[in-house]
C-alpha cells in the first residue's frame, strides 16, 4: 500500500503550510523565532525540519512522548499540530494541558524546548481553524483519521481506508492542537562551551544566557 505515514500538506512537503496565520512582521516575532527559522532552513528538504516529539504527562503519572508533523503557527508563539481526537495524546491533554514539545535541528546542531500549555479555543475558531488543515492534506493524508481507533487491538477485519476524498467534513476525529508556548530553551552544539539560552514569554522573551 503506497500510504505514508503522516503525510505532509499537499502545498508542497517541505514548504510551510498554506493554512493562513495572523499577518506577523519580524518585530512582533519572540526573538527565538527567527532563530528557529534559521535552524529550520539548514535542514532544507529534510522531513526533520518538521518534526517534533510532544512529551504530555499520562493518566497514570508517566511521561509519554511521540513525534508528531508541525502545522505551522496559529500567530506569535502559538504552535499547531494535527492528531487523532481519539488517542492518547488527547486524553492526557484533557487531564493536563502542560506539555513539552523537543525539536532537534541535527543539521545546524541545535535543539529547541518549547514549555507550552494546550489552548481551548471557541469552537467556532476551533471548527473554522481545523477545516483550513483538513482542506489542505491530499485524500490520502486524510485517511489516517479514516482508521479504526488508534492504540486499540487491531480487528483482523477492520477496514483502513487509503482515501478521504475532497468535499468530505473533517471526521470527529479531526484534531486541532493549538500549544501556546511559554518558555523556550535553546541548546546549540558549536563551539566550547555550547551555548544554551533561555526565553520565558512571562519575562516579555527577554534572553538569559546559561551554562550548557
Ligand atoms: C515521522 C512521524 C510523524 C508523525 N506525525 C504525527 C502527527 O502529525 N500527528 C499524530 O497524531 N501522530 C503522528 N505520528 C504518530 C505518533 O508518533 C503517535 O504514534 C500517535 O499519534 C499515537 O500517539 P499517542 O498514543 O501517544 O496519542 C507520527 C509518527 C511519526 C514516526
């Protein structure tokens, strides 16, 4: 079966997503942004440019983490994500919204640790918001939210389609993640030391420098 896993948006792999974003200019940007743009960029057509793990706490007080495609950004310092609106993922975000997401930049040596806190939104937003990705994935990225419930015991008759086609609703199992970041983490691997910076959006993202 020629699926892939999670694949990108159809306007184009690696390029960012045409899902519109608040018109920003670089001065209303956190200073950590056009850093990450950079890091970003250096990675050119790697998949890594848009991956991302997501640690949440689980229901049973231990860590899960997972890698997970980055949407883009709703505005400013707001991260989005797609997932299952029935996995596990969405449970624990319900039970505790505070999550970590870890972006590693293998090409420019750098990591990125986003503090963030999942955003309930209006569910007009949410429904209008959600509707601008599901438009934008091919038919057979929309497939994924077509399968059986994910982390239950596999059916040996459940059907997995290959294909949700153009003018389908998004299903209830369409999921927009909005994760408003609060406090970021820079660690770059160049040069003795290594240089680890600090961001808190509570301090209006002044930089502090610490030890690596
Ligand atoms: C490269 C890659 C990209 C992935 N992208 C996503 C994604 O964008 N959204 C998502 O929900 N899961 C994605 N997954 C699957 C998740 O890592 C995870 O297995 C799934 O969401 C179930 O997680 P949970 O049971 O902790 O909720 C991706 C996996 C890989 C390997």
């Amino acid at each position: 079966m020629p699926q892939q896993p999670w694949p990108l948006p159809r306007s184009g792999r690696h390029r960012v997503p045409a899902v519109p974003t608040e018109p920003l200019t670089s001065s209303s940007l956190p200073p950590w942004r056009p850093l990450l743009r950079a890091a970003q960029e250096k990675e050119g057509r790697s998949p890594m440019r848009r991956w991302v793990q997501l640690a949440t706490t689980g229901t049973d007080g231990w860590p899960r983490v997972r890698t997970l495609v980055f949407r883009g950004w709703r505005d400013a310092d707001t991260v989005e994500l797609l997932t299952d609106q029935r996995s596990r993922k969405v449970t624990e975000l319900n039970q505790n919204p505070q999550c970590e997401l870890c972006w590693l930049l293998p090409k420019a040596r750098c990591q990125f640790r986003f503090k963030a806190r999942r955003l309930t939104l209006h569910p007009d937003d949410q429904e209008r918001r959600a509707l601008q990705h599901w438009v934008q994935l091919s038919p057979g990225a929309r497939a994924l939210w077509g399968w059986p419930s994910p982390g239950e015991p596999l059916a040996s008759d459940a059907n997995f389609p290959e294909a949700i086609s153009d003018g389908t609703p998004p299903p209830t199992s369409f999921q927009l993640l909005s994760l408003r970041v609060q406090e970021v983490e820079l660690l770059e691997l160049i040069g003795t030391p290594h240089r680890r910076r600090r961001w808190m959006a509570q301090d209006g993202w002044i930089a502090a420098n610490l030890n690596p």
